[in-house]
C-alpha cells in the first residue's frame, strides 16, 4: 500500500534545539543551528540566499525544506484602515483567519490556533464551522512572522484570540508563545502575549500549574450557570462557578491580574441585573473586564441598544476592579471577536 505522502517540516515552528539537530543532520556544525534560528526568527528573513554567514553548502541542503508552514491567499482591510483581515492556506489546503489591528501605537495580531473550533458557542462564527484540526507550531508562529512582514510597524502585542479554543491546543500554543517570547528570536515580551480561552478549566488550571508568564484571559459572557449554558454549551462540562474558582487561583497563584471578557447580547445577558452580580462575583478577584458589544453574524444574536449598554457600564462604575469596553473596528470585514470563519475551511 502506498504510504501517504508527508510534507518535510517546514523551518517555522522548529525550536533552537531543533534547528541545531537539524544542522548536524545535515552535516554542518550545531551552531549553524543557532544561526539559522537567528535568522529566521530574530531577523525575520525567509531567503536562503540571505542568509550571509551560513556556508553555500548548508545552504543548499537546506533548498529542501520550505520556511513558511502558510501561504497568504487573500486580504480584507476595513474603511478605516484600522483592522485588516488576512486569509492564510495550510500545506493541506485548509484555511485560517489572522487579524491586524492597529490603536495609537499599538498593533496587535490576532492568531488562530485551530481550524474552525469544537467549543461551539452558539453566537460565535467559528462555531458554525465545526471543529476541522489543530494548528501546528509553525502555523501559529507564521502568521505572526507573515503579518509582521506586511505591517509597516513592529507588532506590540499578540492575542490568541482568533479561530479556535487556545487551551484544546494547549501543547502548540505554548510552545508558540514560548517561540514568540525567545530572547534570542522574536524578543515578544510575555507580558504583551495574552492567551484567551473559553474557560477550559483543566487547563487553566495546567497554566497556573507550570507558572506561565503569558497573560490569560477568559471569555466569561454570562452571569451565572444558566445564563451561560444557553450560549456556551461548554458550561456543561467546565461549570460556571468552577471556572471562576480557577480563574481567581490563578490570580492568586501567579500574583496575576486576570482579564475577563464579556460579549454583551442584546435580551441574553445585558441586564442591569448581570452588571450587579458581575459586581458581587467578580468583586474579589484581581481582574479587569472587559465588555465587548456583540458583533452581528447572520444569527438570532443582537447587539444590545445603546441605552441598554450605558446602563449596564454605569452600574458598574461602582465595580472595585477595573471595566473597559471594546468597540470592535473589523465590523464591517467581519474580523470582530466572534466573526472568523473561512468559507472553505
Ligand atoms: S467564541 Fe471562541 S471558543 Fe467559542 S466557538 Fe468561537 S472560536 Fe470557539
């Protein structure tokens, strides 16, 4: 029987100790190892040709491996010019979303982590495409190097927040951050790199656990059980208030704020009611929320009106932790929190 045909690994994703095995395997020296991650990572170049102080040899047996895991299929820039939506093909063909989004001086890259999602949260368009499968390293780490490449500015931040559940890819997308964050490589400070999950709380529990310098965030979208069962069926299997248990322990354990994002959804959760309980649940925890006014797919989900929205954030003014809220910029490209689906995913 034929054996399926496998692509060799592509250069991005591969680790400092990867790179050097790969050099010896290749007849050069460790070292060439550590020049080559240099090259492709701290000095971003994708070029063999380019890369100068590797020998022509190396480099020619080095022909055979591609660098990008992603090729660039399509581009989505909204009338502002704020947020631009990039479609990127796996090797297989697959496709995945990344956004760019730039406020003031800050640019920040909105990664996927998988291709199309299992969570299924009941407004969120990923959803509606299933789950496909898991990004690897490389295809995390190349949409942040393929965006940089076309941002006129240096990315500051970075949020795994794009198509996919961060924590059901839990091993890749740390291994990712840790490649973003490599002092010797792309030089992301951890504490400009957020991780966002829906509240997979074994794994909230595995980061607080392994002590992780990244930010953490959860898309907490609901006041209590219930409320949250209808939109995320999630809860059945990570319970609401255990989710909160494991987001204050990690507070606690890493001495780190935690952010809590919520969705507002029109006659859903957008009760002055909610605001109070938020107040009460959340009162103890060192933690900012964020509220972020639902982006409309072709649903039964609306965003609240703008009386309903004031009225909430004005109860709470009173909260004791921090309240912030996002307007979404990508609307209009649907590249707001919620709205990344490929068509042919
Ligand atoms: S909101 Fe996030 S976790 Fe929920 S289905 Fe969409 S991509 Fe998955």
């Amino acid at each position: 029987m034929d054996k399926p045909f496998t692509q060799p690994p592509t250069l991005i994703g591969q680790t400092l100790e990867e790179l050097e095995s790969l050099a010896i395997s290749l007849g050069s020296e460790e070292f060439r190892g550590r020049q080559l991650f240099d090259w492709i990572y701290s000095k971003q170049i994708d070029d063999y040709q380019k890369m100068s102080n590797l020998s022509i040899a190396f480099r020619e047996r080095l022909t055979d491996f591609s660098i990008h895991p992603l090729k660039l299929v399509n581009k989505d820039i909204s009338n502002s010019k704020k947020t631009q939506k990039y479609l990127f093909a796996l090797q297989d063909g697959k496709m995945i979303e990344s956004v760019l989004m730039m406020d003031g001086k800050r640019i920040t890259v909105c990664l996927s982590t998988q291709v199309g999602c299992a969570v299924d949260c009941d407004f969120c368009a990923t959803a509606k495409m299933g789950f496909v499968q898991n990004l690897t390293i490389g295809e995390i780490l190349d949409q942040f190097l393929q965006l940089q490449k076309i941002s006129t500015r240096r990315i500051t931040n970075i949020v795994f927040m794009g198509m996919g559940e961060p924590f059901l890819n839990y091993e890749n997308t740390i291994e990712a951050a840790h490649l973003l964050h490599h002092p010797k490589g792309i030089n992301m400070g951890a504490w400009r790199i957020t991780i966002s999950t829906s509240g997979i709380t074994r794994n909230i529990d595995r980061f607080t656990k392994e002590g992780h310098s990244y930010k953490l965030a959860v898309s907490l979208n609901a006041s209590n059980e219930q409320q949250r069962l209808k939109t995320m069926p999630i809860t059945k299997t990570n319970p609401f208030l255990g989710l909160i248990n494991a987001s204050k322990n990690y507070t606690l354990r890493s001495r780190k704020k935690i952010t809590f994002e919520y969705v507002m959804l029109s006659n859903i959760n957008d009760d002055t009611k909610d605001a109070k309980v938020l107040i009460h649940l959340l009162g103890s925890i060192d933690c900012k929320l964020n509220i972020i006014p639902y982006n409309e797919i072709d649903g039964s989900y609306k965003r609240p009106n703008d009386e309903r929205i004031d009225n909430f954030l004005s109860v709470l003014e009173k909260a004791p932790f921090p309240v912030t809220i996002r307007w979404s910029k990508g609307q209009g490209i649907d590249a707001g929190c919620g709205q990344l689906a490929t068509k042919t995913g």
